[in-house]
C-alpha cells in the first residue's frame, strides 16, 4: 500500500446493477463495536466507490412494508442510523446506482468524527488510543493479538495546496498528509492551512 494512501479497514467489490439491497444488520453489527468501545473522537463511515465510477443516484432503509429516506453526502457516503429495532427487523439498504459492474465497492473507514485545523498533542495521541482499540475490538480474540498495529495518521484534504506547521516549521501538506507514530511522539501542535477532509489510521508496508 502507498504509504500517502487512507487506510480502509474494510473494501469489498460487489456487483451491482441499478439496484442492489444490503442487510442492515451487516452495518449495525460493525457500528455496534464502535458505539461499545467507548470512544469520543471517532466514527465508522462507510461509502460506495467514488462517483464518477459508481455513481449512486439514491437509497432508502426498507422494513417490511415501510421505508426510510436515506441520506447520502457528496461523496457518496452513507450517514446511516444505529437502530437495534432495523435489525431486529431485517431491514434492507437499498442503493440506486448507474455505474460499471466491476467499478463499484463499498468501503468501511474509521476516521475522526470532526476533524480540525489545529491539533495538539493530547489529541493526537487520544486519535491514535481510540483507533487502534476498536481496530482490536473489530478483531476479537485471538485475531488481535496478531493485528498490525497503526503507524500513524493520515490527513486528506480537499486540494493539494494544503500547508502543515509542525511545532512553528511550516511546509508542504499536499492533498494527503502523514505523520509517522514516531512524528507525533515528538511534535506539539499541528496546524493545518484548512481544515482536514479526513482523519484516519495509517498502515504502512
């Protein structure tokens, strides 16, 4: 993996025609570890691939003979509820979308739920606790005890112009930006040009 590139913990192709319907309980299971790990900083966010490969024209959260608009950002991102009552009920995500069979995928991604142009150290390192423990508790037991662990953060943002200054040294940030685990063990206060698009772990390889 480029070292520049996001981690996602989870990218699965699927085949989809116009439309395609996913159980809810899939998602409702993997939100479950996150919202039972206690964390404050971070979410899960699950997306379709990107628009100009798959668009995604709509969805909607079906539950026997009712349905739920749902509600989808720019970039194709799900914003899905955390509802025990959709799973207990079986519910379905249905996706509308006009795009090549082999284009489209759906992605998990843990990242900061708000991410800010100003980070201390504190934060950064509350950032890289709360990611890797519900990495392990997305594991489970034994399979986290052999997990690789996060080697850093990886900050994306909307164009590459974007500026970082560590600790008063202001330099280039790019469209992706990493800091090593060894980098924020060291720096005191980040400060970004604009504001991040994503925060999320860094594997590297």
């Amino acid at each position: 993996m480029n070292k520049a590139l996001l981690f996602s913990l989870l990218f699965t192709p699927v085949v989809m025609a116009e439309t395609v319907s996913l159980e809810y309980k899939e998602f409702y299971e993997r939100l479950k570890v996150v919202n039972k790990s206690g964390v404050q900083l971070i979410e899960l966010a699950f997306s379709v691939a990107p628009a100009d490969k798959c668009p995604l024209e709509g969805g909607q959260i079906t539950s026997g003979s009712q349905s739920y608009p749902l509600t989808i950002s720019r970039d194709q991102r799900l914003l899905l509820p955390f509802d025990e009552q959709l799973k207990l009920d079986r519910a379905l995500i249905q996706l509308t979308i006009s795009g090549e069979e082999n284009r489209c995928g759906l992605a998990m991604q843990l990242r900061e739920r708000q991410p800010m142009m100003n980070y201390s150290a504190e934060r950064l390192t509350q950032l890289l606790t709360e990611m890797d423990k519900v990495l392990d508790n997305m594991q489970g037991f034994p399979l986290k005890y052999f997990r690789k662990p996060i080697d850093g953060l990886s900050f994306e943002f909307v164009d590459d112009g974007a500026r970082v200054i560590l600790d008063g040294v202001n330099k280039a940030a790019g469209s992706k930006f990493t800091l090593s685990k060894e980098e924020l063990a060291q720096v005191k206060i980040v400060q970004f040009s604009q504001v991040p698009k994503v925060v999320s772990p860094w594997i590297s390889q």
